[in-house]
C-alpha cells in the first residue's frame, strides 16, 4: 500500500502520520510497514537537539497505526466520520535501541485477536535485524 490508500485507512495527517508504506499485509493475520525517519522530523528539534532519538512513545505511536491498518484491512473498512480506532492498552513495553534519522523502522503487528469491539496485537518495531521496541497493543472501535 502506498501513502494514499495508507491516508484512506487513517485519519492521521502530517506531522503525525507515522506509517509510510505498507510492504505486507495479511488481514486478521499480520502487517508489515515501513516509517522513513528523517531529520526533518518535528520531534527531532527537541528530543534532543545535540543527539536526535525518535521519542519511545512516537515509535509506540507508529506500531499502533500499522495495528490500526491491519484492523482496518481486516473488517474491510476505512476510516471514516463515524468511527475511529482508540489506543487503550500498552502491555510489557520494552526500546531495546534508539531510533535515529537515517533509519529505516520496520513495524511488524500480528493479530492476538480481532473482534468489532477489542483488538489486541503483538507488535515489534525493527531496524534492519535490531529490534527496538515490542508491546501488546490493545485497541477499540468508538463513535467519532
């Protein structure tokens, strides 16, 4: 998937659209995305100006919206004015390496379980074969 039919399954817009192509997906299965990080990020003026590092709840963020493409793929929809995707879970957290420009952010999600009402995922952020953080991510779908 490119960045448009990304934009047709997210509501988020720049700067906060953390998902740039989408290289795999398998719905109600797994996904597989990419994020480009680059200097010109806006996070990237203050965190931290001398030593750049793509903020840990940023890269949480990004691995949350591929989440939100692979349910949205899943049930067949697209975002839309009616409902949206809430973030409502982070289980067992972990950044095992900073994310820094330059680097290409591999987000990897796999569907735990997927229902109308709670999604739950497993998901991995990489860089090349590094990993740099993992979570549980548990979503749900509300009125907008």
């Amino acid at each position: 998937m490119d960045i448009r039919a990304i934009m047709d399954h997210l509501p988020h817009r720049y700067p906060f659209l953390l998902v740039d192509r989408v290289l795999e997906c398998e719905p109600g299965k797994r996904i597989l995305a990419l994020k480009n990080v680059t200097i010109n990020e806006p996070f990237f003026v203050g965190h931290f100006p001398r030593l750049p590092v793509m903020p840990g709840v940023l890269v949480v963020e990004a691995l949350a919206q591929a989440a939100a493409v692979l349910a949205f793929r899943t049930v067949e929809e697209k975002s839309d004015d009616k409902s949206i995707y809430y973030l409502v879970g982070i289980d067992g957290a972990r950044f095992k390496r900073p994310v820094v420009p330059g680097d290409q952010l591999l987000l990897e999600a796999k569907a735990e379980r997927i229902d109308r009402r709670l999604l739950k995922f497993t998901a991995e952020a990489r860089v090349g074969d590094a990993l740099a953080a993992e979570a549980t991510l548990l979503c749900t779908l509300r009125p907008a």
